[in-house]
C-alpha cells in the first residue's frame, strides 16, 4: 500500500511516499481504506522527532492522527461493524496511508450527511475537545475562554461550548478574518491577541469575574495571564505548549482564587481510555453532526502527494480549521 513515512526527522521535505507492507486485522480490528485524513500539529512534532508514537514502535514512521474511510475487513470478534461501512476515528499513527488498522471500538460512523473531506476533519478535533471540556466540568451558563480559536480544535471547542450552553463563549485569534469565522460558529466575544489584552476583554465580558473555563493550547507564555483571566474557582485545562514548556506560577493567586490547572493528552491515553471519549462523543456530539447544528471545519484539502505542502501549510498558521489529505 501506499504511504506517507518519515524518512528522517527535520523539515517537510523528508516525508515520502512510499509502498509498505499493509498492516495486519486482528479479531477485533477494522482494517479501513482511507480515503482522507487530517493534519494535526503533534505531526509537525512527529516529523521533528519530538513526539514519537506510542511503543511499540512500528516498522515504519507514518505520521496520522485520525482518518475517515470504509471498512474492507471485520475481525472475528468484531460487532456492529461490517465491509462498506463509512467510518472515522482517532490513531495512535499512521493515518497517512491508503489502510489503516484500528480497535473497532475506536470506530464511529460517519453520518450520512458528512464527505469524506469532512468526516476527516472531525475525530481528533471534536473528541479532544469535548474531552477537555468535560474534564473542566463544564456546566450550563458557565462562561469559557477559548485560546486559538482558528485551530481545528479550538474551532471545535468553540461549538462544543455553545451546545453545552456555555454563555459567553470568547476566544483568540491573531486576525479579524479568523475571528469572524468563529463567530458563525458560536463564539460571541472575539478578541485579536496581537492587538487586544484577553485578561480585560474576558473581565469586561463577564462583568469583572472572569472565565470559568479557559481551554488554553499556548502554555507557558500565557500561564500568569490565564490565571489573571480565570474566575474564582475556574478550571483552566492545558492542551499545546505553542508559547513555552516553563513558566514561574503565581502559586499565591492560585490559591487565592482556588483555581484548578490541568493537562491533557489524548494519544497516549490506554485503549480503554480512548474508546471512553470516543462514545461520550458519539452520544453527545455526534447527533449534532448530523443534524448540522455543528460542522466540520475544512480549511482546505491536499492530495497526499502534496503532504510536504500540506505540512508547510500549517506550520504558516494561515489555516482556519482543518487541513485535509485526500487519497
């Protein structure tokens, strides 16, 4: 089968596409034709050797986080999946390529009312932010800050609030142009961080209490400021490390405002784990994909002969939503 493999670490142009060995179906695994994935920034780690997937460690180096594709293989112990279904899910890997193998309870289907292009653009988005919002016990009319709002999952995020009943729903982003794409979304309150202080704009918008929630992909450069922008008792879950991995913690304000800091991460998480998030997404979110009331965000979709554009593409920051490869 074809591929995309990661000949050595360092800049786009080491990703290849070569022919591989077609993995193995065990009983209880799908084997699916992929017909289109996505891009997520742990490739761009992947690629530069700073986020190895989980052991064990394949054979060949194929990055891939998430896929959309059609069932060709059900293993013996397989239930309520069978060849022809249109699926989509998370990886551990290997998303690049024309077949993949997963647990089928890592499986969803895809709705009818979802392209390939689409049903790509959702799995690792939508699970990891419905998780991360879930983890910081979300509650109706609890206001949220969302960091990052052009990125697939915080565009994600910003929808998953707004059915959860979160009000307001206020994000950043570095240009008017992504923000106004937010706003069809469900966010309310944008707030362009290059030229607007989001610890006033988030106590001006929730009357000098702060955000219950910050969902926060920055990190380090922005520690001490998302601690100034959460409310008393605010939960705050960290999710990229884009601005730094340390920073010093105002441990003082921490507990003056009894606030709660956690990190998250969805790849290493055990199979049981993933499979867990992956059904309360399906309860929860998957209907609403369905019915339209939220969507995919396809910022724009590559053949995967052009990968090395693909990747170069995000590494831009140009995008709003997901960027796709199509095979």
């Amino acid at each position: 089968m074809k591929a995309i493999v990661i000949r050595e670490f360092g800049e786009p142009d080491v990703l290849e596409l070569r022919d591989i060995p077609e993995p193995e179906c065990g009983p209880d695994d799908l084997l699916v034709a992929v017909r289109a994935a996505a891009l997520n920034r742990a490739d761009l780690l992947q690629r530069r050797g700073l986020y190895p997937a989980p052991e064990p460690k394949p054979a060949y180096d194929v990055p891939g986080l998430e896929y959309a594709g059609e069932v060709l293989r059900a293993g013996s112990r397989v239930l309520g999946f069978k060849p022809g279904d249109r699926v989509m899910g998370i990886l551990a890997s290997g998303g690049y390529a024309e077949r993949v193998v997963t647990h089928h309870r890592l499986a969803v289907r895809v709705p009818e009312n979802l392209s390939w292009r689409e049903a790509a653009a959702v799995p690792e988005a939508f699970i990891t932010a419905h998780d991360a919002l879930l983890q910081c016990g979300l509650a109706c009319g609890e206001s949220v800050l969302i960091h990052a709002v052009g990125s697939g999952v915080g565009a994600a995020a910003v929808q998953v609030a707004s059915v959860m009943g979160a009000t307001p729903v206020l994000g950043t982003a570095g240009s008017p142009e992504k923000l106004a794409a937010a706003k069809v979304l469900g966010l309310e309150i944008g707030i362009d961080y290059r030229n607007d202080d989001f610890v006033a704009a988030t106590k001006a918008a929730t009357f000098g209490r702060g955000a219950d929630v910050i969902v926060d992909f920055i990190a380090a450069a922005y520690l001490d400021r998302n601690l100034q922008a959460l409310a008393t008792s605010g939960r705050m879950i960290v999710i990229g490390l884009l601005g730094g991995l340390a920073a010093e913690l105002n441990l003082a304000l921490l507990l003056a405002k009894r606030a709660t800091i956690r990190g998250t991460l969805l790849r290493s998480r055990s199979l049981e784990e993933k499979a867990a998030a992956t059904r309360s997404f399906e309860k929860s979110v998957l209907p609403h994909l369905a019915s339209g009331r939220i969507r995919a965000v396809v910022d724009s979709v590559f053949e995967i002969e052009r990968v090395v554009d693909a990747h170069r593409y995000m590494e831009s920051n140009a995008n709003f939503g997901k960027i796709v490869l199509e095979l």
